[in-house]
C-alpha cells in the first residue's frame, strides 16, 4: 500500500467538512487532494479569492493565552520577591514558607 492511499490522516471537524466525511473518519492523502480540488470548484474559488477557512487559533493568540495564564498564576515570595506559581507553598529560589 502507498502512503498516498494510506488512510492515515484523521479527519478533524474543518477536514471533514471540506471533504464531505464524517468527523473522526480517516482519509488518504490521496483523498483530501481530490477533495480540496473539488471543494475548491465546487465553491468557484478557483482563479479567484483565497479558501475561506473558519478562523483557527494563531500560534501568536495561543501564546498570548498561555503568557497571560502563567502571568495570572504567578505571585511574588513575600520574602525575596522572585515569581513563583500562587499555588506554591515554598517559595522555588528563597525556599521561604508562602
Ligand atoms: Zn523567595
């Protein structure tokens, strides 16, 4: 069996949708070739305007997300000041009881 035709591509909720399967279902390279081909002329944009896919997180919105989450989680060690998790007990650079 060639990679091509291998099912080895699981197909998430955009996949599915493009391709007219089911979400969950496994797809072929080969098949998500011919169904992007089909999709893209069956919505006419070929020759035209970019795919016009459903807005998926940036790498960039993600670490922004974590950033703020960390900065959130974090507090000050009432004794040497350093950044510890507001969860932690000991202070990771004083040791100093929180
Ligand atoms: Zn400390």
């Amino acid at each position: 069996m060639s990679g091509l035709t291998k099912k080895a591509v699981y197909a998430d909720k955009l996949l599915s949708s493009i391709l007219g399967v089911r979400e969950g279902d496994f797809v072929s390279y080969a098949d998500i070739s011919r169904g992007l081909h089909r999709y893209i002329k069956d919505n006419k944009l070929k020759g035209g305007g970019a795919i016009q896919l459903p807005k998926q997180p940036t790498v960039q919105a993600v670490q922004g997300e974590i950033e703020a989450a960390v900065e959130s989680g974090m507090k000050s060690c009432i004794d040497c000041g350093a950044q510890i998790p507001s969860e932690a007990t000991f202070c990771d650079m004083c040791g100093v009881s929180q």
